[in-house]
C-alpha cells in the first residue's frame, strides 16, 4: 500500500541508457449550497445591504458547521478494500492501466481513502498521464495531512497517516521532472526532514533538485550521502554526482567516481562521453577524442545538440564546456551544421 515510487529522474531528465524507475491544490467542486445561499440573498433584497450581507453570512456558518466530512481512511474497508487489493495485485503483474482503471474506481467508492490516490497517482505516472497524476498526489497529501492534524480531535487508537514523506517525494520526483525545479526542491527537502533519517532515495533526488536548482555544493552533499548508503551497487546516478563534483571543482574526486560506473555501464554513450569529458578536463586530449569516438556517429549527435545537453540530461555547465573541447577537435560541431547527402 506504501511502497515508494520514485526512484531517480523519471521521464525526460534521466538519459536513455539509465534504468527508469521511478505534484497546486485539487480543484474543489462547486458548493451544492450555492443555490439555497443566492435564493436567501434575493429574498433580503428589501432589506439595507448591510443587513443582507449579515444574513447570507450568517447562512454559510450555518451551512459549513452542518456539513460534517467523513474522517479520511489510512485503511481501506469494506468492498473498497476487495478491489483496492486487487488493484495491488495487477500492479505488481504489471498490468498498469488494468489497475489504474482499479484505483479510480477506489477513490469514486471511498474518496478520502489516501492510498487509492497515491496509487492511481503512481499508475498515472507510469502511463505518462502527468496532470492528473499531479492532481492525486495533492489529494493524498491533502488527505494524508488532514489526517495529521485531526490527531487530538478524534478517539484513541484511530490510525494516521504516518508516511507523509513518500508522498511529498513522488509528488516531488513528478515536479522535478516536470521542468519544476523550484516546487520539486521544496517537496524533497520536507521530505528528507520529514523522514528523519539518512535515506539513499530521497537523499539522490534532494542531490538532483539541488543540482537543477543550482546548488551545486549542496547536491555533492546529498549525493554522497547517497553514494555512501548504495557504495556496493553503481548506480546511474553516479554519473551525476560525478559531474556535480567536476562543477565543483573536484575533478579527481568525479573521475574516480566515474570510472565506477564505466565498468558497470561500459557502453552507455552518455558514460563514454562524460569519461571523454573528464580525460580532457585533465588534458589527456587525444584520449578524450578515443573515448568520445566510441560513441556510434549518429548517437554523437545528441552531444553537439545544446536542447539536448541542456535541458534531456542537463549537464552541468563545466561539463558542457569540457565536452565542447572535445566534440570540436572531432569535427562533430561542424558536421551536425551540414546538411546530410543521400
């Protein structure tokens, strides 16, 4: 019911080679007292405005302190909990849209059920319909948090939702990979101090909000937080710490880190053109050009292209430099300008 989605740059900011893995409030619906509300103003027309704006005010606190939510659901009950289990189950088969299609059936029969929002949100996002997985993720974070603070005001042993953290970094994962930087980071950071202890996954996406945001010292923090709870499996996002830390200034230290991930990923072009981008940053220039080499002709391409180093992987700007040094001496600049004859 919790697992957590995110996992590192979803979408279009992680590369191709990477493994994929793994949001502004809900729209409110019209108030069904509007009416009664409209038809007692006309009916003190009559009346002096003031007397009328006292009435119709009077008339909404009445309205509000008679309607009564029901308390959100930590647990699901009843058929609810049937099919949300079943919902579970096609999703750990991988028959996604099967139980999105679950989920939303979940959040119609029990619409303060936290978890049929987090999880159609989670299935949204892995058909890639973003905005609305947006919308669920505010609505269990909305739920998660009234849940919260309804703490003193209902009987002992009522359960509350306790991992408001997961939510706020799948929400956050989605803003970072949205082009939202801004909003992503203040997600991650209330989810690392919500959290309350060292967490390799949320400390690798707080390292790459961080990174987009600039903070390029602060994400060399969060990634080697990262790096030092997950040191016996490479990881992709090694890569990006290493150029964070060539950003930095830490030119050895990003080499050796990825020399790591070259071993594990020895093929990837966006490895061999960051290990190209690091022998240059060195001054071994004639083996940066082997190395960038490698690459297949057309997949270089992409190395030349500034959208694509700017804004699909985002490379830091030292590291965009460095590369241009090379990508130059191959003749690559030049030849994605002419035109290609048939």
């Amino acid at each position: 019911m919790r697992a957590r989605f995110c996992v590192v740059w979803v979408l279009p900011v992680c590369s191709a080679w990477s493994a994929m893995q793994q949001i502004v409030s809900v729209p409110q619906k019209s108030s069904p007292f509007v009416s009664r509300r409209d038809s007692l103003a006309v009916l003190v027309g009559s009346v002096a405005t003031v007397g009328a704006a006292q009435v119709v005010h009077a008339d909404e606190e009445a309205v509000a302190a008679a309607v009564v939510l029901p308390p959100v659901e930590v647990v699901a009950t009843g058929d609810a909990k049937q099919l949300f289990n079943q919902g579970r189950v096609l999703e750990m088969q991988g028959n996604i849209a099967a139980a999105q299609r679950i989920y939303a059936k979940v959040t119609k029969m029990s619409p303060r059920f936290i978890y049929a929002w987090s999880n159609l949100g989670n299935t949204q996002v892995a058909l890639g319909v973003l905005n609305p997985a947006e919308e669920s993720y505010n609505t269990a974070i909305n739920l998660c948090q009234e849940s919260i603070q309804s703490g003193d005001d209902r009987s002992f042993g009522v359960r509350r939702c306790d991992d408001l953290y997961v939510l706020l970094l799948n929400r956050g994962c989605l803003r970072l990979n949205s082009g939202r930087e801004k909003e992503a980071l203040d997600d991650l950071v209330q989810a690392s101090i919500l959290r309350g202890r060292p967490d390799a996954v949320v400390a690798q996406n707080l390292a790459r909000a961080r990174e987009l945001n600039g903070m390029y010292d602060l994400a060399d923090r969060e990634y080697n937080l990262a790096i030092s709870m997950t040191s016996n499996e490479v990881s992709p996002f090694w890569l990006r710490s290493a150029l964070v830390k060539m950003e930095t200034g830490d030119v050895k230290g990003g080499f050796d880190l990825l020399k790591r991930v070259a071993v594990r990923f020895p093929e990837a072009p966006e490895v061999r053109a960051a290990y190209a981008t690091f022998l240059v940053a060195t001054g071994d220039q004639i083996a940066a050009q082997q190395k960038y080499l490698e690459i297949p002709d057309r997949q270089r391409l992409n190395y030349v292209d500034q959208t694509y180093l700017e804004k699909t992987i985002a490379w830091p700007p030292e590291a965009r430099r460095q590369l241009a040094k090379v990508t130059s001496a191959v003749g690559d600049a030049d030849r994605a300008q002419t035109p290609t004859s048939s």
